[in-house]
C-alpha cells in the first residue's frame, strides 16, 4: 500500500461533528475518520495548511473548532502560502471558485499532495472540470477506490 499525503479540507474535517441523521453525512463521517485513523497509525500522512489553520479561525461553533485544531495535530506537514500557490488561487478565482477553495487547491497542488479531499460538491465539480496536477475526490469515493486496489 502506497503511503499517501492527504490533504482534507475544512469541510471534511468538520464531517465527524456535523449532524450524522443523514446517511450521506454518516457515511462521509466514518470515511474522514478512517482515513484519520490510517495518518494516526502512520500507513498515511496528514497535511495541512496555514489555509486550513485560518478557515478554523472562522469557526463560530467554537467547541467544533476545538474538536477540528485537535485533528489536525495528526497532521506531518504544514505547508505554507508561497507567491506561486497565491497566482495559482488567483488563476483558479477566475473560474468561479471561492477563495478559500481555491487557496487549499493551490497550496496542495503546489507541494504535490497525492490528494486533496471535499465533502463540498460545488469545489469538486469546479475542481473537476479544471487540468489539475492533483487528484481531488469525496473522501468515500476515494477511500473506496484506495481500499479496493489493495
């Protein structure tokens, strides 16, 4: 098995705490918590970012914000916003992509994470239609394809 560097967004982080009444949510819920589960044993790496970081800062649950900080102290790498990462937001803005979205794209794609994953439909689409040098997916889609080719 490959040992992948993943970056979760805000979105998939905030999974496990949202309400779990809804299958899709549930099922998102335990996918992020497995994946968590193979960075704390070390067979994948977490990463983060200083977007990431920013996007908890505006939180207004803040007993979730604390629960979100406490999971990304699995994280191995934090990477920070470079001038080239910052052009490439701008490049992606362009095309209908919010800023925050944009930032985590950029940055990940810009350190070569092996995936970035959303549970937000409307950034994986526009992802999804733009030529990416990362893999982007829902964190069930890709946890399945992962767990099926081992």
């Amino acid at each position: 098995m490959d040992a992948y560097r993943i970056y979760l967004d805000v979105c998939c982080l905030n999974r496990p705490f949202d309400d779990l009444s809804q299958d899709r949510i549930h099922f998102e819920s335990d996918a992020v918590l497995s994946i968590l589960s193979r960075c704390e044993s070390g067979i994948w790496s977490l990463v983060s970012s200083e977007i990431v970081d920013l996007e908890l800062t505006k939180l207004t649950n803040f007993d979730k914000q604390k629960k979100v900080q406490k999971l990304c102290m699995l994280s191995v790498d934090k990477l920070i916003l470079n001038k080239k990462s910052e052009n490439r937001a701008r490049f992606f803005q362009k095309y209908g992509m919010k800023i925050m979205d944009s930032l985590h794209l950029a940055i990940a794609e810009s350190d070569q994470v092996d995936v970035i994953l959303t549970t937000d439909d409307i950034f994986l689409k526009k992802a999804k239609n733009m030529k990416l040098s990362i893999k982007i997916e829902n964190p069930v889609t890709w946890l399945m394809e992962v767990l099926g080719n081992e």
